[in-house]
C-alpha cells in the first residue's frame, strides 16, 4: 500500500496520551477501539521500507515491515487490547494512559528499521513501565525506582553501543550482528538486560508484582518481548544466547518453586519463558528462530491468562500468597478454569499454544545435534509444569480452604480472562494460524503421534512427582535472595556490621573537633575578650612613642 | 470478599473419596501414557530418548533433581519476606 498513512506504534501512543482527557464511556470506547486501529494499521505496512527521513546526517527509518515486525506488533495490540478490556473498571488515567504509550512504543520497536529509531522507543518504554509500576502505589513506589535504575543502566549501554556501532558502520541501519566489537557487546548488554538475563533478572520479579492488579497484565507482555525480539533481529546464532537462556529456564523454575507469592512466581515464570526464546535465538538454526518468534506469540497469551487470573483473584481478595490462598474453585470457577488453560497452556499440553510453539525449540536443538542442550530444554519443560502448569493453581485454586468466598471479577476482567483462554485453545487446535505469520515457512508437525506421547508422559508424570512431593513443597512466608540484594541488602548490611564501631569512631571523632573548636575560641577570647591584650585601651603616649620608633626604624632603613 | 467458614466438605472435589478416584484416574491415565509408548513409532535420535518410557522416568527424575536443587538453594537463600522492609 503506497499511501501509507500513520505509523502504527504512533497511533497507540496517541490514543495513551488522550486516555487522561476523556472519561466514562468515551474512556472505555478509546481503550477498545485504539488497539483495534492500531491492528489494522499493522496490517497496512508492506515489506521494507515505508518510512524515512533524514536527520542530523543520520537515515531515520521509523516504520519497515516484514513478517516479523508484523508478528510482534500483532501480538502487542492484542495485548493492548486485552489488557484494556481487563483494565475497564481500573480508575486510574495515568496508569493506562502509560501502559498505552508504553504499548505503543513497544509496537514502534517492532518497526524501526534503524537503531536510533529503537533506542528512542526502548526509552520511551522504561519511562511507560516505569510509570505503570509507580501506579501499584505503596511499596511499588521503592520498587519502581528499583525498576528505573535498572532500565535506564540498561539504556545507557544500549546508547553507548549504538553510537560506537554507527561511529564504526556509518550506518544506522538495525540488522544482524555478531558480537565482534565493544560497541556490539554493548548492545548485546542493553538488550539482554530487557529480556530478563543473569545478572541483573532480579529487576523483573521484584518490580511487576508491585504494579497494580491490572498494571502487570501489560507489564508482563512488552519489555521482555521486545527484548526477545530486538535479540532475533539483532543476534540470531549467537551461540552465547543459548546458554545465557538455559541459566534464565532454570533461575526461573528454581526461584519459583521456593516462592510464595503467586505474582512474583508469574514473574520468574516470564523469566523462564522468555529464557526458552533466548536460547531458540542462540541455536538459529531456522526451526529455532521461528520456534522462538512464535513462543513469543503465544507466550505473550497465555502469561496475560495467567497474569489476568492473578490479577483477578488479588482484586477480589487482596491478597496474593500462597500461604494465604487455596480453595478459590468453589467460588471463582471461570477464573479457575481460565487459569487452568493458561496453566496447561504454558506446560504445551497438546491441544494448546504452548505445545505447537514452545516445541520448535527443543526440535531446533535436536536436529543441531546439540544433546546437552535438548536434554536441559527438555527437563525444564517437566519444570515447567511443576512450577507454573500446577503450583500456581494448585495453590491459589484447590490446596487447603483457605476460607475465603471470593466471586469472580466483574465482567470486563472475566471478557479478557476467557478471550485469552479462548486464544490459547485455538492455536493449539488450529496451529496453522500461527504459523502462516511466521517469517520463514514452517515445516514442523507438532501433532504426530509420537510427539503427542512424549509431551504427555513428560507433563503427566511431572505432574506425579509434584503431588508425591507436595509436602515439601509447602509455601513459607519467605523470600530468596537474589542478585538484587546488591542494591538492596549490602548497603544496609554494611551500616549494621560497622553500626557500632563506626559510632564509636564518630563520637571519638566529633569529640575532639568540639574540644579544638572550643580551644581555637578560648584563644580569641583571650588576646580580644574584655580582658585581652588586643582589646585594652591604650595610652595616647604609648602610640605616640610606637610611631616615633617607627619613623626612627624607617629613616635608618633609609639612609643605609 | 465474603469470608464465609468452610461447613466440611461443602464441594464434590474436596470431599475425601472423590479425591481418591480421581487418584485412581490420574495413575490410570499415567499407565496408558506409558503403555502408549509401544503404539506410536520413535525416532530416537540420541539414544537415551529410545529408551521405554523415557519422557515418563525422565520427566519425574528432572522434577525430582530440581526440587532437591531448590531446596538445597533455599536452605541458603531463604529470608523471611519482611527482610528488606524497614
């Protein structure tokens, strides 16, 4: 299409900017119709460049399309979409309004043809998360803060990379890179920060269980996935990546098995998902790029489902321990079986999402020869299960009775809850669906018999071992500590291990500033105190007979 | 939010012998997934994934080698979750 109009990415931050102005049903009108333009628009944009400009010397070139970026948009306005119907009845303009901008930007990530383009809107999104962070309200204040720094270092080497890129290339252009030089190295950094990577993943579960009910539903969705999808665009075959994603599978289904707040272990479960995408982009091979693209599509899903479900039961309850929770089925059933699909969903139980994509990466592993690799991948999908397919549920929807009578959410939270539900089901049945968007031409059967019985044995009997270990799986009001205790703990750490001696020190120390300050005083008060020897009142014959010594002392000094 | 006291085994699912078929159902099902495996036609190709049953014992052992992990991690980690406040 020649005339092309609006970029997409724009249109969505736009409609986040006017979110604040209107109100009421005109608000909830704009929070539905904006995405689905939004969609529209990304089905506008052709293949290659449609968009570009100059400026300060540099080619600008805000929207490019190819199957890919049009992946990624697509799937960041449903999400858009579903997480302003799930946020209908959230009264809170800034925190929407941010989540939009933030969606948008996401989007215009998906489309920038040059790296200058992508830094702008990998900003723009920290500021936007940032903000729908800060919308949690209490401790998410000191998270969100937590959150920023941890972005913004993120930024800064993604700048400092970019520039050294186009300093050396002359180009701004956004392709594939090896990490060869510095500057690469960098970017590499900047982007891996975004999707969760050791050391710094602890950023993720610390800060997006402290948004809002309705804040994490979009928090969950965009900053990892553009990070995944920046990484396939800009490092696909980096055999790093395969690594550095192994170690996010298995921080995330570690850290989530000992957690016991159902919304930090979401979080360490989009660490573990998006650690499967990374380590599909670090195979490359052509299997493993889609199979990580299309993870990240239904990915993005079944997290909303689950996330949604959450989301649904701290609105009803208030609360979101395991510990607290248990026996919701009675009283949430709609919640409890979207969360079940979303469940199964992320385990790739046949006949849901998860299954027909998630199953293109161990695939990519096997047919690179790389045994260590399917074996780990392998393992951590029957972690997988464990950790998210049944602990979560487990715990918030059967478990004890906890007492609690919750209904479900109100219709727009239940609309969204079973939308996603439904997509989740969908693609799992009608997997061609999915692969039609993919870039490269799928040549993958996921439903063949053998694969069917793997997949089963390996959930199933996953499934086993949790309920044969379910006492020590007990939910305890604890945290684990994690790299985050850095710029957290040591500082106070620090304070308490030196608190006594270094308050001896300093009283020793402002002891014997006072007692100077104090002999410095007295001194003064001596030589010019009433009774000084500067302050006296002196004879007329006393000066008289000083000016007359000096005048002598001056006419010798004269004449010798 | 109603917070109503549980009056015993209020639900079909949380009363003791139900929970017991479905016991019964789900290792029935465990069975069938295992024999399962002599239905369909492998192409193992490393070997150990040949082997009978494989995603069934493997599957189990990785839960199991995970969990130890995981507890043996907290055994060090674990905090109280009121740690960093204050």
């Amino acid at each position: 299409m020649a005339d092309f109009l609006i970029p997409p990415g724009l249109a969505l931050i736009a409609a986040g900017l006017l979110v604040p102005m209107v109100q009421g049903r005109a608000r909830s009108v704009l929070l539905l119709a904006a995405p689905l333009l939004t969609l529209w628009l990304i089905w506008q944009v052709p293949d290659g460049v449609v968009l570009s400009f100059e400026f300060m010397g540099y080619v600008i070139a805000p929207v490019e399309g190819d199957a890919l970026s049009r992946l990624f948009a697509t799937i960041f306005a449903i999400m858009a979409f579903g997480g302003g119907l799930f946020s209908l009845n959230r009264d809170n303009p800034t925190e929407l309004s941010a989540a939009f901008v933030y969606a948008g930007s996401a989007i215009s990530v998906a489309f920038a043809g040059d790296l200058i383009t992508v830094f702008v809107f990998w900003e723009i999104m920290a500021v936007g998360s940032t903000i729908v962070v800060w919308c949690g309200g209490g401790e998410a204040r000191r998270a969100g803060l937590r959150y920023a720094a941890i972005h913004l270092l993120g930024g800064v080497l993604l700048m400092a990379g970019i520039a050294g890129e186009i300093g050396a290339t002359g180009s701004t252009e956004f392709r594939a890179m090896q990490p060869d030089s510095i500057a690469r190295w960098l970017i590499l950094a900047g982007f891996l920060i975004n999707a969760g990577a050791p050391p710094l993943s602890a950023w993720l579960p610390d800060a997006y269980p402290e948004a809002s009910w309705s804040g994490m539903v979009f928090l969950g969705a965009f900053t990892t996935k553009t990070a995944v999808y920046v990484l396939l665009r800009g490092f696909p075959g980096t055999e790093l990546l395969i690594y550095v994603g192994l170690y996010m599978v298995f921080y995330g289904i570690v850290y989530a098995i000992l957690e016991n707040d159902i919304r930090r272990l979401l979080a360490y479960a989009i660490v573990s998902q998006a650690g499967f995408m990374v380590s599909g982009i670090g195979i490359g091979s052509e299997i493993a790029l889609n199979g990580a693209a299309a993870h990240a599509f239904v990915s993005i899903i079944y997290m909303a489902v689950l996330v949604m479900s959450a989301g649904s039961v701290l609105y009803m309850t208030g609360k979101r321990k395991c510990t607290e929770l248990g026996g919701l089925f009675r009283t949430m059933p709609l919640t409890c079986v979207c969360a079940i699909v979303g469940a199964l969903s992320i385990s790739s139980f046949p006949l849901t999402a998860g299954f027909v994509a998630k199953s293109m990466i161990p695939q990519g592993a096997a047919d690179e020869n790389l045994m260590i690799v399917w074996i780990l991948l392998a393992a951590a999908s029957a972690g997988v299960l464990f950790h998210a397919g049944i602990k979560f549920p487990w715990f918030v929807f059967f478990q004890k009775d906890s007492g609690l009578r919750p209904d479900d959410p109100p219709w727009n939270m239940k609309a969204a809850m079973v939308l996603f539900a439904f997509f989740c089901i969908a693609l799992g049945v009608y997997p061609e669906l999915l692969y039609a968007l993919l870039s490269s031409p799928v040549d993958y059967v996921p439903y063949t018999g053998a694969h069917v019985v793997f997949q089963l044995q390996l959930l199933l009997f996953s499934g086993l071992a949790f309920f044969l270990m379910l006492g020590w799986l007990k939910s305890t009001m604890t945290i684990t500590l994690d790299f985050d205790w850095f710029y957290r703990g040591l500082g106070r750490a620090l304070q308490r291990e030196f608190q006594i001696k270094g308050s001896a020190a300093w009283a020793a120390f402002a002891d014997r500033t006072y007692r100077a300050v104090v002999r410095f005083l007295e001194t003064v008060y001596r030589h010019h105190g009433p009774q000084g020897v500067l302050a006296r009142t002196w004879p007329t014959g006393s000066m008289a007979f000083w000016i007359t010594l000096l005048l002598g002392a001056y006419l010798i000094a004269y004449y010798l | 939010m109603a917070k109503v006291k549980s009056n015993g085994d209020d639900h079909w699912l949380a009363r003791p012998e139900n929970i017991r078929l479905v016991w019964w159902l789900f290792i029935a099902v465990l069975v069938a997934t295992v024999l399962s495996d002599l239905a369909v036609e492998h192409k193992p190709k490393f070997g150990i994934d040949g082997t009978f049953g494989f995603a069934a014992w493997f599957g189990l052992l990785s839960c199991v080698a995970l969990v130890a992990f995981a507890k043996a991690l907290g055994a060090i980690l674990k905090r109280p979750d009121t740690f960093y406040d204050g």
